[in-house]
C-alpha cells in the first residue's frame, strides 16, 4: 500500500527532527507543490537551496519507489522556492528587455533543468524574443535571442 507523497514528506520531517511544521498542498498549471512553514528553515534550505533541492530528491526517490512512478511535484520550505522563481522570472524580463532594446542575444549563466524551464516559460508569451538552451551538463544555460518582426526586418526597425 503506498502511502500519500505528504505523509511521506511529514515522516521524514519528522525523523529529521522537526516537530513544528506545517504543509500546504498547492495545485496549478505547473504541477503541485508541497508548502512546507517551519519556524526556522534555514537547515532544510541550506545554502543557495542545496538541502532543499536534496530534500525534494530524496522524497522523489522514495515516492517513486512506492509508486514506480517519477515524483512530478516539487517541495517549498518557506516560500524560498516560490520567490527565487519570481526572482528569476524578473531577471528573464528584465534581460529580454535589454535584448529588444539591444538587438542583441544574451547568455544566462550556467541553470539546471528546472531554473531553465522557468526562464522559457516566462519569455514564451514574448513575440519577438525566443530562449533556447545550449551547452552540455552542468554548464547548460539559456540563451534569450531577439526576434525581430517581419515588418522590422523590411524597414530595419524604423
């Protein structure tokens, strides 16, 4: 019998030591997220996130072993997750801008998987700018490209 991806993440809390934690299920267009609210998350985030990417591995791991399915969620402590995602989306905007006002590509710095969909998801409503990613293994990055439209083309942006 397998058991509910959040009793999971409650056991493992638990046998980390935390007592004093909530977990909010949050559904939408991305997947579902598990908001975990503990008095200080400072431990399950670590530095730059590395315990709470650790974190969402091993709960995937254990789903997935459960389950014989891939774990598609993702885990948040403290809303760090939701911000940095916001953080980077802002940063996505703000260097597409510059590449329309440029005309000019720009490379982003070296992503996982994840932090790369968020930077293609955020420019994809954009008509002139498109993102590709390049470069292999931990030095994959996006690439945010200005696409001028055809009537620019033919007056050479005037």
């Amino acid at each position: 019998m397998e058991r509910p991806t959040e009793t999971i993440i409650t056991e493992v809390l638990t046998t980390m030591g935390f007592s004093d934690f909530t977990i909010d299920v949050c559904t939408d267009d991305t997947g579902t997220t598990y908001k975990v609210h503990v008095p200080d998350g400072r431990f399950l985030i670590g530095h730059q996130g590395a315990n709470l990417f650790a974190l969402n591995h091993v709960i995937k791991r254990i789903v997935e072993h459960e389950t014989g399915v891939y774990g598609r969620f993702s885990i948040d402590v403290n809303s760090y997750q939701e911000e940095r995602n916001e953080s980077l989306k802002q940063r996505a905007r703000m260097l597409a801008d510059r590449v329309r006002s440029l005309a000019s590509d720009t490379e982003l710095e070296p992503m996982d998987a994840y932090e790369r969909m968020i930077v293609h998801a955020a420019l994809a409503e954009s008509k002139d700018i498109t993102t590709e990613s390049t470069g292999r293994g931990l030095e994959r990055r996006v690439v945010i490209k200005y696409q001028p439209k055809k009537e620019d083309e033919l007056t050479g942006g005037f």
